[in-house]
C-alpha cells in the first residue's frame, strides 16, 4: 500500500502547537525506548479504531517489531476474524419479512457481501440458508463497509460458532482463545500479527462482553485471575503503553497487581507479585477534552490526589465530568494526553517512529474521511482476509 508522507505531513501541520510538542514527546520516547531494546504496549478500544484502519496500522506495526503488546476488547477480536472491514448491503428487514421485535431498532437488517472462496469456506462449517442468501443480496439497500463480523449474515453468525467451537481447543492448551484464533487469522490482523510474532494480544476483563460469543467464549477460556495477571505482567514488561480511543482501563489505572494508582497493595501485602506504573510512560490518544482538563488540574493544584485524600467525589471537587481513568492517567507523573483524532495521530506517530528506526512500513492508516482513507478502507476490505479454521487445527495437529 502507498504510503504518502505530503498526507500525513498535513495531519501534522492541522495540529495544534500544544499537540504537536506532545506528539513530539511521544515520539522521542518510542524511539529510544526501542533503541534500548524497550517494549511498547497498546491498549486499543473497538469502534474507531478498526473505522480509522488503526487496528491494521497496529498489526503492522506488531509485524515490524515496534509494537510487543496490545490489549484490546472482545469486539476487535471478532473484527478481526472476520478480516477487520467488509463490505454489506443494509436494507429493510421487516419489509424484507423478518419480525420487527427480532430486530434492532432501525428495523435494518445486513447481509455480508463476500467473494465465491469465502462463501465455500463458510459453507463447510455451518449450515447457511443459500436461498435466502440470495434473496437478502437482491434486497433493496445500501452498501457500505463496516466492521466485519458484526451484524451481517452469514459473517456475524460465522464468528459465534467458530469462537465456541475452538473454546475448547484454548482450554486444553491452557492458553486465551485469542491466541487460538491467532494462528488462523490474517497478519495484517493483530491477533494474527501476533500469532506470528510470538507477542501477546489480550482481550481486557472490561471489554469481555463485545460480539456475544466471542467474548464469552473468550472469558471462558482462562480465569478471569489467569486473565488479570497475564495482562499484567505485560504492563510490567513494557515502558510505553499507549491507549488509543477506549474507556474503561481498570487494567491500567485500577488493576488487581498494580500498586502505584491501582488496588495492587492487597495483593503485595500478602506476598503476591505486584508491578507499579510509577515509572512508566502511559499516553493516551482521547478525543474528551476533559481529559486534558483532569491532567492539567492535577499538574498544577494536585486537586485530582487531594479529592482521594479527602475521600471526596472527584467529579464535584474538579467540575469535571470524570470518568474513571482519568483519575489513574492524571496523577501518573509520566503520563501524555494527546487530545485528537486518532485518524491522524496514528499515522503521525507510526510514519515518524519508523523512519527514525529505520524501519520501512508496508501499511499506513489514513483518517477514514479523507480521499487517501477511502482508499485505504477498500484495501482493508480486498487484502485482509478473514480467519482460516483449517490453520488453526493445522497448527494444533499432532507433529504440527
């Protein structure tokens, strides 16, 4: 894929000053952090982040040895078995014959659009009603590209068997079925990216119910404890742990091991083991412009440790609407807000950190309204392929 750095040169110069010195720290850090051999840490939400092609630019990343880490939500994951974006046609489904309380609230109902190979490939795993296929492809609607593996048929309905049906496989290995579904998913994928890399991407017990039985079977699969800890001892290892567009990072800022902001001290206090991110580099690309307003106020009052101190709520004592992380990330002393669009911070980032490491990228992600991601979201849709089933009973055959 193209990558055209006059682009991402004007993501730059639309950046504010006090983003940009950010950008520049953030910058600075990953550099030498990998210079000295450093590991790197993402904690990615769904949602924009697969839109924005980010969640490919990460695989890509994984691919080149800048990212070690990443942990992410359950709906990822489904997305990315799916082959993260695909194209389906939206269209009536009550008019189409399909009961209005079956459907969401638009009445709308998707059919995935798919090419000969993918559709055989599904057909030997589960049942499907061909007829009706072709029926919902004949409907009137519209066709868009959306996240893979979600609401269309067959696709969405293929990512639910297959996630239980390979629950079993992770438990007998002892091992998160994430890492299972690694070993059959696209490189260009991040738990395939992984798989292939021998580096972790784990799903976070926040984020454990996106895509139904795909995080259920992925709860199920180790112990919420087993879960916990994996996710810390990656946190540990890391130095940098950049978030992108997600909410909910207990695992970050209120985690079970974690003793600098989190409920760690119990843990430590009874002999277990423990990490801290005292120390640590935690960035975090938001778009909530309170968040800058949190860190700002705890730079320069320390309102944020005093509201705790007191026991006070901290959302009357800043008059900020606070949302729970915020408190955490405020009062690390090495954390980074970047407030901006992640369309265009990414590609910043990941475009600087390479040509700094000498590192040639393969895949760049654009933000999605421009004319560079239009293009870059129908590439996701032709070259990264969904999960191969095969491989993954390949991979665990005896003598494999």
């Amino acid at each position: 894929m193209e990558i055209k750095k006059e682009v991402i040169e004007s993501f730059y110069q639309n950046l504010d000053e006090k983003t940009k010195e950010r950008v520049e720290k953030t910058i600075e850090k990953i550099v030498s952090t990998k210079k000295k051999g450093g590991k790197i840490t993402v904690v990615t939400g769904s949602g924009p982040n697969v839109h924005e092609g980010v969640t490919t630019l990460i695989a890509e990343l994984i691919n080149k040895g800048i990212v070690d880490g990443v942990a992410t939500s359950s709906a990822v994951v489904a997305h990315d078995m799916a082959g993260s974006l695909e194209k389906v046609k939206r269209f009536d489904g009550v008019k189409f014959g399909f009961k209005k309380e079956k459907l969401p609230l638009d009445g709308i109902f998707e059919v995935a659009i798919m090419d000969e190979d993918y559709l055989a490939q599904i057909k030997k795993e589960l049942v499907i009603d061909e007829d009706l296929y072709q029926k919902m492809l004949l409907a009137d609607g519209k066709i868009i590209i959306k996240v893979a593996g979600n609401m269309a048929y067959p696709t969405g309905l293929r990512r639910e068997k297959l996630a239980r049906e390979l629950e079993p496989l992770a438990k007998a290995n002892g091992i998160p079925l994430e890492e299972v579904l690694g070993f059959g998913a696209d490189p260009y994928t991040m738990i395939g990216a992984a798989a292939k890399r021998n580096v972790p991407v784990l799903v976070s017990v926040p984020a454990l119910i996106g895509s139904r039985d795909v995080g259920l079977a992925i709860g199920d699969s180790i112990s919420i404890t087993e879960r916990t800890r994996r996710l810390a001892r990656m946190l540990a290892e890391s130095e940098v742990i950049i978030e992108s567009a997600l909410v909910l990072t207990q695992e970050i800022h209120d985690g079970p091991w974690e003793v600098a902001t989190g409920h760690g001290i119990w843990a430590n206090w009874q002999g277990d083991w423990t990490y801290s991110l005292r120390d640590k580099t935690v960035i975090r690309i938001d778009l909530d412009p309170n968040l800058e307003k949190a860190w700002q106020m705890e730079r320069k009052t320390g309102i944020v440790a005093e509201a705790i101190d007191k026991g006070l709520p901290k959302t009357k004592v800043t008059k900020v609407p606070f949302r729970m992380e915020m408190s955490g990330f405020s009062r690390l002393p090495h954390s980074i807000p970047i407030i901006g669009d992640i369309g265009e911070i990414w590609p910043i980032i990941a475009e600087r950190v390479a040509e700094e490491l000498n590192i040639n990228l393969d895949f760049i992600s654009y933000k999605q309204s421009t004319p560079e991601g239009l293009k870059m979201r129908e590439w996701i849709v032709q070259n990264v392929k969904p999960l191969n089933r095969e491989k993954i009973y390949k991979h665990f055959s005896v003598g494999a």
